[in-house]
C-alpha cells in the first residue's frame, strides 16, 4: 500500500535564530550533517536585513516573513545512505529548480522514528552587483524610520536633531540594495503541492526498497487529508477532533464508491458541502478551524443521502431484472479457456498453429480481488440495512408526540444510539477491510479492480481469437486432404 509523502512549509519571522537552532548539536539530539549552498554566513543576516527594510517600507501589519522552511519526511530505510551525500542532494535538488540559496539540515526526533530534513530557503536571489541610490539633496528620518522633507520636521523643543533620527547627506548612498524582489511562486497556492510532487520523485528514484516509494496526496481528490499533530500541540483537542470526521468523510467516500456512486458525484459534494462551505465561513468569520467540524458533519450527511438514494434506486432495479453483468464477473467467476483444442497428428504436421496467449500475471489477482468486492458490497448493504432501520425508526420518533407517549420516545432514542454506534462500527471496519487487504482507499481498489477486468477482457479475447485460428487451422487442413483423396479417387476411376 503506498504511503503519502510529506512536506510541509513553514514561514520564518527570525531567519537567523531558526539557522542556530536547527544546526545546533547541543539543541538537537540527533543530528546528522547540515548543509549550505552560501558560503558566506552573513548571506542570511543581509537577507533579513533586506526583507525587514522592505516590510517597514510596505506598511503593512503583521510580522515580516524573512524566509520559509520546508520539512521533508524521509523512509527510514534512507539512513542507510551517507548523511552528507543524501543532504546535499535534497538541497542542491531545490536549489537547480529555484535558483535560491538554501541552508539545510538532516535530523531524527528524540525516538527516531521521524527521519527528515530541515531546508531553509530565501525567497530572494542576490544581484551580482548591488542597487545602490545617491541622494541628490540632504534626506531627512524621524525616529520611526519615516522619511520628512525638511530638517524642521525631525527637530526637537529645543531645535536639536534627536539621536534616533537620522540625517542623510547630499551625495551619499541612502539606499543600497543586494537582493531581487521575492520570488511570488513562493507564495502561490500550488507552491507545496509542486514541491511535494518534486521531492516524491526524488524519494521514489532514491527508494531503496518498493514499499519506501511514495505517492502525493491530491488535495482535489475525493478525500481529505489529516493534520499531523505535533508534541506539545495547543490544540491537539481540536486537530484530533478535526481529525476524526475528516476520518469518518473519508469511510462515506469508501462507501460511496462502494455502492456505486460516481466519482464526479462524490466530487460534487465535496465542492459544494466542503470547498464553498470553508470560504464562505472564511469570509463571514475569519480562519476559525473549529467551524471545519461541523461543515464536514453535514457534507457526510449530504453524501450518505447520496449513498441511500443509489442504493435504493439499485434495489428497485434489482426487483424487475437480474444484473447478469454482475452474475458472471462476480459470482461465476472467470470464464478462462480449459483446454487447448485436439487437432490430429496430420493437421500439427502440416499446420504452424500460433501460440496460446499467457496469462498476464495482474490476471493472478483475479480470484481474490473479485472475492474482496463481493465482500465489501455485502458489508455495505448490511450498513444499508442498520440505516434504514434507523431512518424508520427517526419517523416514529418524530411522530411520538405527547404528554403520555414520554416512555415510548425515550426507548426509540436509545435505539437510535445503539444503532449509530453499530453504524459507526461498521463503517470503520469497511475501511479497515481495504487496508488490510493492502489498498489506502476504495479509490485504489476500484483503479486496480478494474485494470483486473479490463487484463481478463483482453486475455478472453486473444483466446477466443486463438482457438478460431486453431479451428480454421483444422478445418483448411481437412477440406485439403478430402480435395486430395477425392481427385485420387476420380484419377483411379479414369485409369481403370
């Protein structure tokens, strides 16, 4: 079963401070090799120095972003390689796809159980030579760093230039600047997702063994990713929390496909239940993640209506007719050819037949994928089932009115509980079914399910194409020889 990667970025508001910590023995327990692509350690103290003149420059609130840091998980098998070689190569391979400078580290946590790398990047690349502007006239700041136009404006009671403020005289340099602008892909949206896919395919070249191979998340997929908490987390509750339902919307999309909903369906109810729901709650109440829990309730709700509906929709169908599709890939099982046909000694002598098609080895996992889909439709309708039963037993609840029918509400409700938490059940052991079978999701069961039938269609198809040649083989070969017999009988007759 593949494994997502891992990469996450963060933003630096202390650029220098983060370098010390992360290439510090004595902060960090395991630490490996670090690695820089500047030689010149100031490199980063002008950088900072450059990112906080441009954010007092810009007015804008909040804190300066001097630089960012990816953090790349990496297989445990990847410490086997030599720490300084695989640093290097994670770095330089950043550095040749965004011409910035970079300054990395290679860690384990305090169990090592976590191998990854800490690469910290600028944002900005250094000009070959620096911009640097000569004031035309005397320049004149305050004690904020605010530029006045005259002398008059920065003087004090006693008409004294204050130490803080600062005076710049006609033909110096009053600006001087070393760096390019930053760099906007940085901040795009699909920055992280690219520089996942990036760092993937390195993981997957540099795979020392197949299970360490990894696969990107996409997050315009059906399902929703979950939140790593960290050690010491403030909201560990709350990420955990979160993390349950996206947990419980990922079984409804196993459901779902299970059941036979479409894809773009699923899609659909992500899109309009979660994607507009989370910007529409951004815009009206600001980045509130606690409001997450609650948007995901109702798309699961919005999504298993979908799920009943298919189901009910197909179990009205199945009343009128069978599914004689699914009769035989399911439950007559593969229709392969037995026997090759019997020609006689004469025909193999006279004909070059062509070979028997082979069996593909994906054909191998035939009987037992088609063994897990008939299982895992089975535990669906018994969830179907349990719903129903809680459906109508929500009806009789909602018509259970009055002062003398209290006793009779109170059993229903229970029912109803113990009925949700046997859903619940249910569906997690749905899930559970996949992954121990060796697939992440349903999504990657019905990719390869389907890839089996398609590799027994074709094989079926070669056979049957190769048994006709054999039998137009045989049938050539006995209409030549009865020709032969039939003129050597009338050549006979003439002679006599």
């Amino acid at each position: 079963m593949s494994r997502n990667s891992f990469v996450q970025m963060n933003k630096l508001t202390n650029v220098s401070g983060r370098i010390t910590y992360i290439s510090s023995k004595a902060k960090q327990e395991y630490l490996y090799a670090t690695y820089t692509t500047v030689s010149e350690r100031s490199f980063w103290r002008e950088l900072a120095k450059c990112n906080q003149e441009s954010f007092r420059q810009s007015g804008t609130e909040g804190k300066c972003i001097e630089a960012r840091e990816l953090i790349i998980a990496l297989p445990e098998s990847f410490i086997y390689y030599e720490p300084e070689y695989l640093l290097r190569r994670f770095t330089d391979h950043f550095k040749q796809n965004y011409k910035v400078e970079c300054i990395s580290a290679l860690h384990h946590n305090k169990r090592k159980t976590n191998y990854h790398i800490h690469l910290i990047f600028a944002e900005r690349q250094l000009l070959d030579k620096p911009i640097e502007k000569i004031a035309t006239r005397n320049m004149f700041y305050d004690e904020r760093g605010k530029h006045r136009r005259t002398k008059k404006e920065i003087l004090d009671e006693a008409g004294n230039i204050p130490k803080k403020c600062k005076v710049i005289r006609k033909g110096e340099v009053y600006e001087q600047n070393l760096f390019t602008k930053k760099n906007e892909l940085f901040k795009a949206d699909g920055f992280l997702d690219e520089v996942k896919r990036l760092y993937t395919d390195l993981i997957n070249v540099c795979a020392i063994k197949e299970e360490d191979k990894l696969q990107v998340f996409d997050r315009n997929g059906m399902y929703l990713a979950t939140k790593k908490i960290g050690k010491n987390n403030p909201k560990a509750a709350e990420i955990e929390a979160d993390n349950m339902e996206r947990v419980r919307w990922n079984q409804a999309v196993d459901r779902a496909l299970i059941s036979g909903v479409a894809e773009e369906n699923i899609l659909g109810v992500k899109r309009e239940k979660i994607s507009k729901e989370v910007k529409r709650s951004i815009e009206l109440y600001g980045n509130n993640p606690s409001f997450l829990v609650g948007i995901i309730r109702l798309a699961i709700k919005a999504l298993e209506l979908l799920i009943s509906k298919v189901l009910l929709e197909a179990a009205k169908v199945a009343e009128k007719i069978v599914d004689v599709v699914h009769e035989k890939v399911v439950e007559k099982g593969a229709s392969m050819p037995k026997d090759e046909p019997k020609l006689t000694a004469e025909v193999q002598e006279k004909v070059q037949l062509p070979k028997k098609p082979i069996a593909p080895l994906l054909l191998s996992k035939y009987p037992a994928i088609t063994k897990l889909d008939v299982e895992l439709k089975r535990r669906n309708e018994e969830i179907f089932v349990i719903e129903q039963e809680r459906s109508n037993l929500e009806i009789e609840l909602s018509e259970s009115t009055g002062v003398f029918k209290k006793k009779q509400r109170k059993e229903l409700q229970e029912r109803i509980s113990l009925l949700d938490k046997k859903a619940e059940r249910m569906k997690t052991e749905l899930s559970r079914v996949l992954r121990d079978a060796g697939y992440a999701n349903a999504a990657e069961f019905f990719t390869e399910l389907f890839a089996v039938r398609e590799e027994k269609r074709k094989y079926e198809e070669a056979c049957k194409e190769w048994q006709e040649e054999c039998v137009r083989a045989e049938i050539s070969i006995a209409r030549e020889t009865f020709c032969n017999e039939e003129t050597a009988r009338r050549s006979e007759k003439r002679h006599r």
